[in-house]
C-alpha cells in the first residue's frame, strides 16, 4: 500500500511547487501539510518522497533558466580545453557552483541520522521558521544592494552555497531564504541573490532527489503513480512560482515573507501544543 496517495501527491506537489524557491521553507511546508493530513513525516518513505518531488521543481529552474544554464556549461567545456578561455567570467562561476555544493553533500550524508530523526520535528519547523524569518529580516536591511549578477566572486559562491546546510538541518530555515540572506548580508542586490539561490540549488536539490529515488519508491514507500504525478504537479506550479518570484524582488523586499513566515511558525506552535497535529 502507498504511503501517500495520489490526491494527497497533487496537494504535497503543488505545495513544493510554490513553496521551493521562495523563502518561506518547502520542506517546513510539506512537513505541515504532511502532519495534517496524517502522513508520518519522519518515514523513510515520506522523506523519500518530498525530495524527490523537488526534482520537479528544479526541471522548472532548467527549463526557466535554459540559455543561462546552455552559456555557462559551454563556457565550462570550453574552458576544460582552452585555457584562454578560463579567465571567462560563466566559467568560474561553474566551478564555483560545483565547489559551492560539496559543503552540503558532506554534511547531509554524515548528518543524514539526525535529519531523519530529531530534526524532521515539527517543533523544530516552527522555531526555525520563526529564527530564520529574524535572520531575512536582518539581511535585508543590512545589506547594501549595490553588487550584481557579474559582481560575485568565488567566496559569494562558497558562503551562499555553505548556509544551504541551516535548511538542511533545521526544516523550516528555508534554503532559499539562507542562501538569499546570505547574498543579501555579501551586498548582492534582491534579484543577484534570488539568481544565484536558483543556480546554487539545481545540483544540491537533484543530488538530494536521485539519492532519496530508492526509499520514495521501496517496497513499504510510495508507489510510482503518486510520485510521478507528485512531480509533474511541482514542475508546473515551480515554474509560475519563479516567473512571479523574479518580478517580485526586483521591486519589493523580503518584508512579506517574513511576516508570513512568523505567522505560520506561530500557527504551528499553536497546533502542535493543542495537539491538533502530531510532531
């Protein structure tokens, strides 16, 4: 029997879709939304699951940024056999992106006991939406907003990619919102951060999504209806989702999210202390 059904993988899917990439936590909304329909968010399964509906997310951000994505990777090649080629700005940036991304895969497999444990709380979703809500608020008013897409640098790359482990152990944190935040914190302006967010988390979220493919499909998982049609429902709204997200950046700041995310952290507390939804 399927751990999730498919009318349940349609909700949980668009939930991802419209949640992944902006900064309010996907993995905090899903555990939520898993908690009230009953799911049990701490089985395999169910983790399995939600990473690999992300996948659908990101195939939006491939589809999204597909001349960004066609520039740099030929840039890359180009660059692996010529070395004139290697002062090109597209070139480093991929290998930034690479480098970016091996703090996260170390982390996420040595602390892969504790993520599936303690930490995929509900608890733990609430005071980290709260806490990161705190941090965005501070990152957008400290930050200066006066460097662009072209102005990052290697140690932007590594600092942004590295905060992707707050979301990865603390549900709720937002990868999108630690890795904006710290952009924002390094002076990048609203869109830059919003960007490099998007490219830092194609190979951490497609890593994470193959990797989890084997319990999302084991013998007491989900079945393969559900999470395909999980999928397919997360690329179709992910793709609005980041069409809307970059108009939105450039003329608004983060205020809203913020204020949006103490809401539902306070919510949950409310829920999970009155017992209505289990932890």
């Amino acid at each position: 029997m399927s751990a999730i059904s498919v009318g349940q993988a349609v909700v949980l899917g668009a939930i991802e879709g419209v949640t992944e990439f902006l900064p309010v936590s996907s993995t905090g909304h899903l555990k939520i939304a898993e908690g009230l329909m009953g799911i049990p968010v701490d089985d395999d399964a169910v983790i399995g699951f939600s990473a690999v509906i992300q996948v659908g997310a990101i195939a939006a951000v491939l589809v999204y940024f597909f001349k960004d994505i066609v520039r740099i990777v030929s840039a890359w090649l180009r660059g692996l056999r010529d070395k004139e080629e290697r002062y090109h700005h597209d070139y480093q940036f991929a290998w930034w992106v690479i480098c970016a991304t091996i703090p996260i895969i170390v982390v996420g497999l040595a602390a892969k006991p504790l993520i599936k444990g303690p930490l995929a709380s509900l608890w733990v979703v609430a005071g980290s939406l709260i806490v990161g809500s705190g941090v965005m608020w501070a990152a957008d008013r400290m930050g200066r907003h006066k460097r662009g897409e072209d102005d990052t640098s290697f140690k932007d790359a590594m600092l942004v990619g590295s905060s992707q482990i707050l979301a990865l152990l603390f549900p709720g944190f937002s990868r999108s919102g630690a890795t904006m935040s710290t952009a924002l914190m390094l002076d990048l302006d609203r869109v830059a951060a919003t960007r490099l967010s998007f490219f830092l988390g194609i190979p951490a979220l497609t890593g994470a999504g193959i990797y989890e493919l084997k319990d999302a499909l084991g013998t007491t998982g989900t079945a393969v209806l559900p999470l395909a049609v999980g999928t397919v429902v997360s690329f179709v709204v992910a793709y609005a989702s980041i069409a809307w997200l970059l108009k939105f950046v450039a003329k608004h700041s983060f205020n809203a999210f913020v204020i949006y995310r103490v809401v539902v952290g306070l919510l949950l507390f409310g829920l999970l202390g009155a017992g209505v939804i289990n932890s």
